[in-house]
C-alpha cells in the first residue's frame, strides 16, 4: 500500500493516457484530445513539486480546476498554475493574470487605454477600451484612497495596483463572462460571510424535527418553592420560542446569549440565570441557554 499521499497519487495516475497527450502547438504547447486527458495531466500537475506553488502539490483537483481554467483561457496551465494562489479556501489568481485575460478575450479592438487625475489619496483613473462592434465603453474608478487595500503592492506602486483594479472593474460591468467566478487576491479577501444567522426559533425547530420544544429541567440549586422558581423562567422560555418579531425575542448576537451558552456547557443551572427574566438581557440569556441544551440534546441523539 502507498504510505504517501503523493504516492498514492503516483499509484493511480494512468501513465499511458499521460503519454498520449500529443505535444504541438495546441494550447501550451499541449493537445488533449478528451476530459479524460486532462484529469490525467491534473494528476501528473500535482506531482510536478516545485514546478507548481505549494497549494497545488499534491492537490489533483485544484490542479484540475486550474487546469480547466487555463483550457478556457487557451493558455499555459503551468503558467495559470504558477499565477495562482489559496486564499481564504478559495483559489484566486494575480491580478495581472486577469489583466492578460481581459486583453485577449474581452470583445474589444486594440489595448485598454486610461489617464490618471489627481494626485495622493484623490487620484482616479479612468480606463476606456473600442469594441469590436462599434463604440466605446469605459470606467473611472474610486479615489485611490477609497479603493486602496492591505496589500503593501498598494503602497509601492499605487498607480500599478488602481489600474488593475480599473480594468478588472470595467470588465465586471461590461463583459462579465470573461472573467466569471475569477477573482484576485486582493478580492478574494474582500468577500465576506453574509450568510444570515438563524435565530432561536429555527435552530430550535431544526433540533427538534418540528416536534417542538424540550421539556423545561427541573431548577437546580436552593430553590425553597418550585412553581415560584419555574414560572418566570417559562414565562421567559415562551417569549424566547414565540414570535422571532417579538422584541422580546432573544437576540443571538448578544453578549447575553453567548454568556448563556457558556454557561450551559459549564454546567450552570438554568435558575442562576443572572439576569432578570422578564427583561431582554434575561431573554438573551436563557436564550443562549436553551439553545445550547437543545444542540447538545441533538448531537447526543
């Protein structure tokens, strides 16, 4: 048995459809003839070492999606490979890669053309390329202080990096196919999670299989009469599982309800709830609490 990914790579790389792909003046200098060829030559990309940056060694598929990236780009795979890079688990490209992308596939006539106003933190560029079917498209960016990012290219060469920016935001607006679900690094690090959080009543429905809530436990401590103990906290509970519109709904980005899920995992009762229960901060306590009772239920089940 292989010990080695590599070599477990190297075990199932099919080394006569790797020899069978024709040299030439094909793509790269490569010719393939079928998908099949080309999830091969993925294969024998990943084994390529320092040829290819360390995100691609010994990574078959992102080596294929690279390499399917380059075929469409009628480019240099190795090239494409080495213009690539991993970030935030995406695979984003240089921005000057996307620049000769832009030039030679974008429906324009010539070279993209710009002139820069400005200076300092107020400087703009504007970019306009000639279409092939007549007229004249074009983009002026931010001010460079409004577009500068974290990457010290920004600092070094300003200029450089708002004409990059110019031209891949021209192609954004006017030929987004040609560089459709590519970005650059720069972008990549932009992209945030807006995914929306759920709130109590989702996570509580989607725990419960909509068979509704956990019975409430029995309060823990020195607790002289039961009733009076577990009434407020139902009173709360029934506010926190009602209405998600309620403004007496639990809110789960709260300090509050972190603070309850918290406790709940340390083994605090639900009755040293240190907040008054018919208040918001109680709500969002015993919120975060209940919450993090009925997932642990889930997992357990």
């Amino acid at each position: 048995m292989p010990d080695t990914k590599l070599e477990q790579i190297e075990t199932g790389l099919n080394k006569e459809i790797t020899a069978s792909v024709a040299v030439g003046g094909g793509i790269g200098g490569l010719q393939f003839k079928g998908m099949g060829e080309v999830m091969e030559f993925a294969k024998l990309m990943s084994l390529s070492s320092k040829a290819v940056p360390p995100h691609l060694r010994g990574d078959p598929g992102a080596c294929l999606a690279v390499s399917v990236q380059a075929l469409g780009w009628r480019m240099d795979p190795f090239a494409v490979a080495n213009k690539s890079y991993f970030v935030n688990d995406r695979i984003a490209f240089e921005a000057q890669l996307i620049h000769a992308v832009i030039e030679q596939r974008a429906p324009i006539k010539g070279r993209i053309q710009g002139e820069y106003f400005g200076k300092d933190d107020q400087r703009k560029l504007r970019v306009w390329a000639d279409l092939k079917s007549g007229g004249v498209v074009e983009y002026m960016s931010p001010e460079l202080g409004k577009a500068r990012k974290k990457s010290p290219l920004w600092k070094d060469d300003p200029d450089q990096q708002l004409w990059y920016y110019s031209v891949r935001a021209m192609c954004r607006r006017h030929f987004p196919d040609v560089i459709l679900g590519v970005y650059s690094d720069d972008e990549i690090n932009d992209i945030k999670d807006i995914t929306p959080r759920q709130t109590y009543t989702e996570r509580l429905a989607a725990t419960t299989n909509g068979q509704g809530a956990k019975p409430m436990p029995e309060p823990q401590g020195d607790v002289k009469d039961v009733n009076q103990a577990t009434a407020p906290l139902e009173t709360a509970q029934a506010s926190v599982l009602g209405d998600p519109d309620d403004e007496q709904s639990a809110d789960v980005m709260s300090d509050e309800y972190t603070q309850g899920e918290n406790c709940f995992k340390d083994e605090i009762p639900v009755a040293d709830c240190p907040f008054e229960v018919d208040t918001q901060e109680g709500t969002n306590w015993l919120g975060g609490w209940y919450g993090a009772k009925i997932a642990a239920a889930g997992v357990a089940e």
